[in-house]
C-alpha cells in the first residue's frame, strides 16, 4: 500500500547516482534544483565577465567541479592542451599583462602547441573563492583563480578553529589578549547605547 504523504529529500549526487536513485522502488521522483546543470556556466556573462573556461570543454558544471591544481608561488606544472584553458588567464593577465610582460604567454602557448607541453612556473599565490550559499553563489567557480596582489585587506583574527578529530576548539589560535580589550570596549559601548535607549523609552511612556 502506496503512503499517503512524500518526504522530499535533497542531496549532491552526481550523475551516475541519479542514475542509480531512478531504479529504487522507493523513489518518486528526481529533479535538479540548480538551473546551472542544464546550461554551460561559464557562458553566463554577468558571473563571468572575464570569460574564464568560456566553451567548457571539461564538462564541469556548478555542483560537479574539478579537480583543479592551485598554483602556489614556485610551483612548476606542466602546460598542455587539456588544462591550457584552466591556467591561461594566470599566464596571460595576472603574470603577463598586469606584470608588463607581453612575451612569456606568447611563448607557453607556441611550445604547447609545437611539443604538446611545456612547464611554466608560477610567480604568485592563487586562492579559490568560494560563497557561503554555493548554489547561489558568482564565485571562483566561474571566474577563476584569485591573485594574492589582488586581494584587498587584512585578516584581523580567527573567529572560529575547530579541529574535528577530537581536540574540538582550539582557543589558542582565536582570540589573543589585546583582542579581549578591544571586546570588552565594543561590549561597553553597545551595553551603553542599550541602557541610553531603554531609559528614553521609559521616559516617552
């Protein structure tokens, strides 16, 4: 006897185990929730101005994703055809272009294409942004690797550090001593505001 009622069920899958899911008895229906699986995401221009991996040719959409090598300062990899495309904007814009040098990239791609490879080391730092609500999210997966000269500020302190196999929070890589000077007068001036506030809306009653 068929339940009345249907528990709807969310989860990352790939395409195999949607597959997979399709033939159990006990499943309804199936359904993508991200409209980024049907579509090439990186020809969305407004989340890829840039157009980094612009025709796609790895397959890869918004929940399926990779692998992907970050390029660390000294790092030397090896420049094909298959990952040319992945590390091109680095080559050509961030350590060609923007550092004045109009040869190097020129050169990569010409031995790419003569020997099928060529090595190439990386002068900079690449960080991989990525948004808190991922399916919702214009972040590195579509516009590509982020320069460490291009990010702007200063991290202040570690708000949380937790490690999960068993020591739990790690209290002596978060808060240091002049932070808690800095709380006590942040909670003073917010203490202050809030009696200042709860006294004039006592008076207007």
């Amino acid at each position: 006897m068929r339940p009345k009622w249907k528990k709807k069920i969310k989860i990352n899958a790939t395409e195999e185990a949607i597959s997979i899911l399709k033939l159990k008895p006990y499943v309804d229906s199936i359904w993508t929730a991200s409209p980024q699986l049907n579509q090439n995401m990186f020809g969305i221009l407004e989340q890829n101005p840039d157009g980094f991996l612009f025709h796609n040719k790895y397959n890869w959409n918004a929940e399926n994703y990779g692998p992907i090598i970050m390029p660390k300062a000294g790092t030397t990899i090896s420049i094909t055809n298959a990952n040319f495309p992945i590390y091109k904007q680095i080559i050509k814009r961030y350590e060609g272009e923007e550092m004045g040098d109009d040869t190097t990239f020129k050169k990569i791609k010409d031995g790419k294409d003569k020997k099928g490879g060529v090595n190439y080391t990386f002068k900079m730092n690449y960080y991989w942004m990525m948004g808190d609500n991922r399916q919702n999210s214009a972040d590195s997966r579509y516009w590509g690797f982020v320069p460490e000269n291009h990010i702007v500020g200063k991290k202040l302190f570690i708000w949380m550090s937790y490690d999960r196999y068993g020591k739990g929070i790690r209290w002596s890589r978060m808060y240091k001593p002049w932070m808690w000077i800095g709380i006590i007068i942040l909670f003073y001036h917010v203490l202050k505001k809030g009696i200042k506030w709860h006294r004039n809306n006592r008076l207007s009653k």
